[in-house]
C-alpha cells in the first residue's frame, strides 16, 4: 500500500480508502450481510488502508454503527473520516451531528470532519466557527469539505482553510479536472476521490444501458427521461457505452482487468491523496486492491484519450446529477 501526505497535515493516509456507503445503504447497493460487512472491514485494516470514510446520512446512521463495530479494537490505528449534512450546517445542529456521529462510531474523536455539501441557507463562517469549537474541544481533529467547487472552496479556504475537499472523479466523469484541482492545488486541500468506479460501470460488467441497475441510472450521462432524473439533459448514453466498450478491449490488450486499469488511472492523476473504494464484501474489495498498479505514463495517456471526448461533452459541471444553472458544485 502506499501512502501520501492529507493536505497540510502531517498524515500519511493510504492512497485506497475504505468507503462505508454500502455497508449502510441497503436500499441503494442492494442488502448486504452484516458479517461481510464486518469482514470487508477487516480486509482493508490488513490491506493497510488507514483511512476509513463514512457520512450520517449513509443509511440514516447505519453505515457509522456498521464502522465503529467492524473496527473494533484496531479503531486506534486509522483515521476516521466522517460528513455533517447540509441540513445540519447550522452551529447547534453540527454539534448535535458530531455528538450523534461519535456515539455511533463508538469512538471519542473523528479524525477529518467534513462538510458533506455546501449550505445555500446557513453562512460559512457560522458553520466554521461550530466547527472550530468542536476542534477546540477535541472532538475533532481536521476539517474537511465535499462536493465544493472552486468558488467555494475558495470561500470556505478564506475562513480557516480545509485538509481535503471529497469530489467525484473517475476515468468517466472527469469534471473536477477543470476547475476543481487546479484550486485544490493552489490552496494546499488534497483531493479525495469518491465514487472511483462510477458506481460499477467501471467494473466491465454492463454490456448495454439496461443492464445497468435503475437507480444507477440518474445521471447526466443518461437521457432525462430514465427514472429518478433531475437533470433534464439528454445524456450522452452511446458515447458512454462506446467508451465503455473501448476501456473494456483497452484493458484486455494489456492484460489488465477494467477496474483495476480504473483504480491505477485515478490514483495517479495529480493532486489525488486517496481514492475512497466501496466494497460490500471481503471479495470484492480485495480484488480491486490487488489490481491497483502503476500501470505508466503510456497507458494512462491512451486512457485519457479515450475517455477525452466523455469529458468534453459532460463539461466542468462537477455535479453529477444536475445540470450547470442548478449546480449544487460551484
């Protein structure tokens, strides 16, 4: 595993992060076994992941109970990442969320507190200073923030800087690449990478547009008229396909599965501190950490040329689910 410095810390998190989505948010990846979950966790502690991201709102609390009980014991030596929501962006309301996060994690402390979106209603600088004083009080050791665009960023970084600003990003969807990291750059903030296998399709598995699950289907690569859309664009659905399609016969030709080309793209793009990896069983995960490599600067130059013309037609729109004039990413 290897391991690289969280913005302006003196941290050393490895470069795969262990995502705790799934194993709370049964309704959106499908139900799961507790136990898998548990053992996938177990799985990454061995892999030497050291940086372990979850959210309140993954599965409503779920996914932080889930955490802290796979933990365990070993809780001590990783860094725990969690997310307030934006509805609780206010002073009282992120005290509350910290509290409730803590007892669920079973932990005195979370590492990287983030800010999962931007409010459009509570000001920066209140929610900072509630911040601050949960830092002052150690229960919390960084800030973080996610899904900020650089305007944003920029604003938040202005009131007391941030460690890391958690965005997706994968060889599919590489809107950050605009605006967002020459800004994270600039301001000294890693980059978590959320998201790396553009939720499977990444994984080589969907041949056509319907065999991809329903509630995967919503964003703005897919046409405004699939189910669950709020976007109301067309969608670009062949040249996804086309580009999925040419990832597949690209990783063949160099004997590389197409998750594991995906994964070692990602973790070599600049200014990407870790990339946090989902996985709702033991399996699963330690396959996609053994296909992480260096795969060289040819390939993912030819990866890049590939999947240029995606990332044209989708632009600098960070947000993934809607369009540019109603960007929650700024």
């Amino acid at each position: 595993m290897e391991y690289r410095r969280l913005g302006r810390t003196d941290w050393m998190v490895s470069v795969v992060s262990f995502g705790a989505w799934q194993i709370g948010d049964a309704e959106f990846w499908g139900d799961d076994d507790a136990a898998n979950a548990e053992t996938a966790v177990q799985v990454a502690l061995d892999g030497g992941i050291t940086l372990f991201d979850t959210a309140e709102m993954y599965g409503a609390g779920a996914s932080e109970e889930a955490l802290g009980k796979a933990l365990g014991p070993r809780r001590k030596d990783v860094y725990i990442a969690d997310k307030v929501s934006p509805e609780n962006c206010a002073p009282n309301r992120v005290r509350s969320s910290c509290e409730a996060s803590l007892r669920r994690l079973g932990t005195d402390c979370i590492d990287l507190y983030q800010v999962h979106w931007p409010s459009r209603t509570v000001p920066f600088e209140d929610t900072r200073a509630a911040l601050d004083a949960l830092r002052d009080e150690g229960k919390i050791r960084e800030i973080g923030v996610s899904n900020f665009g650089p305007r944003d960023l920029g604003s938040w970084c202005a009131r007391g800087g941030a460690v890391s600003d958690q965005v997706g990003y994968n060889l599919l969807f590489r809107a950050v690449e605009y605006e967002v990291i020459p800004a994270c750059r600039d301001l000294g903030v890693s980059v978590l990478a959320y998201m790396p296998l553009m939720q499977g399709l990444l994984t080589g598995r969907y041949a056509s547009i319907e065999d991809i699950p329903m509630l995967r289907r919503r964003t703005r690569h897919f046409s405004r008229h699939r189910d669950g859309t709020r976007h109301g664009e067309d969608g670009h659905e062949n040249l996804l396909m086309d580009t999925v399609a040419d990832l597949r016969d690209f990783a063949a030709a160099v004997g590389l599965t197409v998750e594991g080309m995906a994964l070692s793209w990602l973790v070599a793009q600049p200014g990407v501190a870790s990339i946090v990896l989902g996985a709702r069983n033991p399996s699963q995960l330690l396959g996609n950490l053994r296909a992480v490599a260096d795969i060289g600067p040819a390939a993912i130059a030819q990866l890049n040329e590939l999947t240029y013309p995606l990332k044209r037609v989708l632009g600098p729109n960070c947000d993934m689910w809607q369009t540019a004039e109603n960007s929650r990413i700024r």
